[in-house]
C-alpha cells in the first residue's frame, strides 16, 4: 500500500462524519425552516407575512454566499460552538449553516406542491393547522423531501471536498497535500473516483427510497 495508505482511510471517515452529521443537522432544522416559509406565506396557515419576508431575506442571504466565503466568515462562529477552527468538527458548523437553507428552499417547494384541496378538506373537518402540518403537508411532501435531501447530500461530499482546502481534513483535504502539493496523480485520481462512488451511491439509494414511498402512496 502507498505511504498515504492509512491517511487515505482516515480522510474517507473523516468525510462521512462530517456529511454525516452535517446531513443530519441540515434535516432536522431545514425541515421546520421550510415549514416556516411556507405557512407563513400568503394563504398560509400561518399567515405572517413579516416573519416569511425576515425568514426568507435570511435564507437568502445564506444561499447566496459562496461556500468558502461563508467557510472564513464563520470561523469566529465555529471557535465559539467548537473550540477549534481547523478539523473536521470545525468544518461541520459552516457545512451545516451552508447546507440549511439550501435545503430549506427545495423542501419548500416540495411542500408547495401539495394539493391544496388536500388542506381545505382537512380544515372543513375540524382539523387543527399542527395536525395538518403532520398529517397533509409533511406526508404529501416526503418523496420530494426526501429527493431534494439527497441534492443536498450531494452538495455537501462536494462542500466537505471544499473545506479540505483549510484545514477541515477529509478526501479534500488528501488530495491538495499528496495529489497537488505532491503531484501525486494516483491520489488525486483515487480521491476523484471515490467522490464520484459516493456521489452516485447517495443519489442511488435516494432515488430508490423515493419511488418506495411513491409506489407506497
């Protein structure tokens, strides 16, 4: 095995962590975010058009900086939650703030989408706006939630690439010190054919779960 051989191992972990955990944070918070957009939207059932257009202002901003200037601009931020600006748990607090409200917006649309015949008939019963939200939005939503959850999954192997470049560990960070700094090309091509595996085997499996859940509706 090359010298770089259990270096190589360790940025594979490192990278899954950090999508990992970034994922997971993204999802936890870009679906209540998205909610937010949407029932407090004109018509909502939420209606508050001042917290969509703060929300929305917000989100946009976000979704506007390109990821290595947000990457250097919440470096106070990350030294805050984290204690370090250089790892991989450093690099998790600006991946999961860039992924957010990219995730947020697809999701959104996802739940635009639903029938809103579908939430009338449910308010002409009698039902409450939070079961609504549970039982009409969220379930009408999952398959396009969950498609536009694996973009942004992607979007983060490719963010996590990027943060190598300062520091943040992972496949990004091996090839710049052995495929670049080196001119290793056996790095850098190994590291290129492992991003586009993972990169298809993501959005392989998301595309399988959602015709699951379409084939289920």
């Amino acid at each position: 095995m090359y010298e770089w051989g259990t270096e190589f191992l360790q940025a594979i972990w490192d990278t899954l962590l950090m999508v990992g955990v970034a994922g997971a944070v993204t999802f936890l918070l870009g679906i209540p975010l998205a909610l937010v957009l949407v029932t407090t939207t004109a018509g909502g059932i939420f209606e508050r058009r001042g917290v969509n257009r703060a929300v929305g202002s917000l989100v946009n901003g976000f979704r506007s900086t390109p990821f290595i200037i947000l990457l250097v601009a919440l470096l106070p931020l990350t030294r805050l939650l984290v204690g370090t600006t250089i790892g991989v748990w450093a690099a998790i607090v600006p991946l999961s703030i860039a992924a957010i409200p990219f995730f947020a917006r697809v999701a959104e649309v996802s739940l635009r989408e639903v029938d809103p015949g579908l939430i009338e008939a449910a308010q002409a019963m009698g039902a409450k706006r939070g079961d609504i939200i549970r039982h009409v939005l969220l379930p009408e939503a999952l398959p396009g939630i969950l498609g536009g959850f694996t973009i942004t999954i992607v979007a983060l192997i490719g963010s996590s690439a990027m943060a190598g470049a300062v520091g943040a560990g992972g496949l990004g960070d091996l090839a710049i010190r052995y495929g670049y700094q080196r001119f290793d090309t056996t790095v850098m091509v190994s590291v290129i054919a492992l991003l586009i595996v993972l990169v298809s085997a993501v959005q392989l499996s998301g595309d399988w779960l959602v015709r699951r859940l379409l084939a289920n509706m």
